[in-house]
C-alpha cells in the first residue's frame, strides 16, 4: 500500500493530489544513525517541497492574540511565571499539518492541525507551547521520524512496490496507526483538542516533580464535519471562521496537565497514555482577535518546544532534538 492509498483508506482521497504536487524529487537516503536537524528539515522538504518564505511543516496558518488566565490549581505542580496568578498575553498560530502553504483547509493533509501559543511575559521573556490534534506522534525518535519522512518521499505514485513506506510501516505499526486514523475536518480550528505529545517535568515551589503531557480543550467542544460538508468546503474556510468567530466571542481553550502514572512511558511520545490519568487544570487560553496582518506576524513567528521558563523543564529525549529543527527551517524561510 502506498501512503496515498493508506489516506484513501481514512477517507482523504485529496491526498494523492497534494502529494503529487508536493516535490518527491528531492527524496534522499538517511546517511547516519542519528539524525540531524539539517536532515529532519531536508526530509520534510522531501515530502512537502520546498517553498521559500514558508515553515518546513505547518506552512500555512493565521495569527491571533489573546491572553492566559492561570487556574489556582497550575501552582500544585509548577512555579512557572506563566503558569501563576495573573494574566498573562499570548500569540497564537493556527496551522494546518503539511508544508504546502497553499493547501487547501480541507484536504486530508491539513490534519494534525497545529495549535502554538507563545506567552509574553512582562519581564520581556517567553515561553511557547506548541501541539496539534492527534494525542500521539508516528514516531518514537527524530531518527524514527527522519526514516518515515524519507521513506515517504521515496514512495510516491511511480515507486516499484513494495515502496520503501510498505517496508517502513511493515516494521512501525504506530507509524501506520498515526497515518491510518480517521482525522475528520474540523468546523473550526477552536472545536479541536490538541495535544502537546511530548512530556515536561514540572517542578512546584516545593520542589516536588511531576511528568505531565499537554492538553487544549476547546470549550465550544469538538466538532468536525461531515465528508459531504467537508467537500463543499472553501480552501480557506478554516481561516475565515476563526477570525469571524473571535470578533462575536473570544475561542477558549482549557489548559490541562496529563499526569503520569508510574509505568507510563514517559520518554516515547509515539505511545498515547490512558484517558483515565489524572487532568490538572492549568488555566484558560481565551483568543480574543486576528493580527492585522497575518502573514507579516507569522513570517517573523518563531516558536520553540524548548523554549521554557524555571518550573518546567525538557521531560524526554525527543524534546531537544525536536526543537533544534525549528530555527533551521526559519533560518531558511526567512533567508
Ligand atoms: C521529530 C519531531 C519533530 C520535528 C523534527 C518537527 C519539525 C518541525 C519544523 C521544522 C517546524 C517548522 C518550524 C518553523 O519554521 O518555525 C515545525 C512546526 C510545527 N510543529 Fe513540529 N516537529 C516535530 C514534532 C512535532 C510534534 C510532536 C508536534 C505536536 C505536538 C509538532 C507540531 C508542530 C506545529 C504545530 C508546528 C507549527 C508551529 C508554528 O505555528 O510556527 N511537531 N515542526
């Protein structure tokens, strides 16, 4: 089965187009164990194409401003500014998941989508959280993630079967999991949950450690569309509604902690943990407006996984080598 036919299998038939447009010229062999930065960023580009000014991945998306409201409750597992008694502005971006700025809102490669958040302290610090849709990533390791990407540009519409995917996802059935589930177009960006995926340890003024994973949860509540809706849909119709929308009422979020059981694997963000682990409330994202240009504010947008204030810290082994990628597809897209 090719990538494109594992899309068709969920139900995203625009795939093939998007994916046949989107460059697999640039398909490449892994050439170390441990991959790179460079190479993550390469490897994207060798599935999405390269398309100067724009993110690597998430290419296309909106910027919007609001503020952070702490709940008491975000001091019993961190000391963290943000995270304390008052309110604090964030720039948020939007995103759909694939690198191709001009990919319609409603092709199946627009999901995961992206939810970034930077806070701005008054101290003139910041500090980012970045999550999409999908509680769980294809891969368990960048590497892992860099052999996905590459055996997916090595396996496009001409490639001798069984592609270099089918070897891939034979061998990673998480991977196959991640490309196989149904991911139906959302009504809105804000009726989406989205998830942080990777771990944080989260330290209290006590002290006291905690291993947690992000979640936003829209209070409007998930809704998506149906196939018929979805198909109707204009190309841009995401972007237009949420910025109708923030005009009549704020889009909010809750922000919870997912706390780690003993035996939760920690380190592998590839691995969901249970729905039945404990949620502590950290606050609530209200996104109050549009930017008054979009484009200009998320062209100079940089936001980092890594980028975390005392009280939170790297909570596994992907969170840094993750973030390294970052500044590089900036670095190219603002060249
Ligand atoms: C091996 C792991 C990963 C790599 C190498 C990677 C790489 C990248 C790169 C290169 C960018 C573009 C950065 C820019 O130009 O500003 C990006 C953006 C993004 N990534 Fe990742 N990523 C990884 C994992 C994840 C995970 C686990 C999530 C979700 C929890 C995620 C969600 C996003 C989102 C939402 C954006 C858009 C951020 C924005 O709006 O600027 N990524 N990623």
């Amino acid at each position: 089965m090719t990538l494109i036919s594992y899309f068709q299998a969920a139900s995203v038939p625009a795939l093939a187009l998007a994916l046949m447009g989107s460059g697999f010229a640039y398909a490449q062999t892994p050439s170390g164990p441990e991959a790179t930065p460079a190479e993550l960023v390469d490897a994207l580009n060798s599935v999405f194409g390269k398309h100067p000014g724009y993110r690597a991945v998430h290419a296309k998306g909106v910027v919007l401003e609001g503020k952070f409201i702490p709940s008491p409750t975000a001091a019993a597992i961190t000391k963290a500014a943000h995270l304390q008694a008052t309110s604090v502005p964030v720039t948020v971006r939007f995103s759909n998941f694939a690198g191709i700025p001009t990919l319609a809102d409603n092709n199946g490669l627009a999901s995961p989508h992206g939810l970034a958040i930077k806070f701005d302290l008054p101290d003139g610090t910041h500090t980012d959280i970045i999550a999409h849709s999908f509680n769980g990533f294809p891969s368990a390791t960048v590497t892992d993630f860099r052999d996905l990407l590459v055996a997916l540009a090595a396996s496009g519409p001409d490639a001798a079967k069984p592609t270099a995917l089918d070897a891939y996802l034979g061998k990673h059935p998480v991977a196959k999991a991640f490309l196989t589930a149904a991911k139906p177009a959302p009504e809105s960006y804000a009726t989406l949950p989205y998830y942080g995926v990777n771990t944080f340890k989260f330290t209290n003024a006590k002290g006291d450690v905690t291993y947690a994973r992000y979640q936003l949860i829209p209070t409007a509540g998930s809704h998506s569309l149906t196939d018929a809706q979805a198909a109707a849909a204009d190309g841009n119709y995401l972007y237009q509604e949420i910025i109708k929308r923030v005009i009549q009422k704020p889009a909010e979020f809750k922000l919870l902690a997912q706390i780690a059981n003993d035996g939760d694997k920690i380190d592998d963000p590839s691995v969901a943990w249970p729905d039945s682990r404990t949620l502590v409330e950290l606050g609530t994202l209200e996104i109050s407006h549009a930017v008054s240009d979009s484009n200009a504010a998320q062209a100079k947008l940089l936001f980092m996984p890594n980028a975390l204030l005392p009280g939170i810290e790297v909570g596994d082994s992907m969170l840094n080598p993750r973030s390294a990628a970052y500044p590089i597809s900036y670095s190219h897209r603002t060249r």
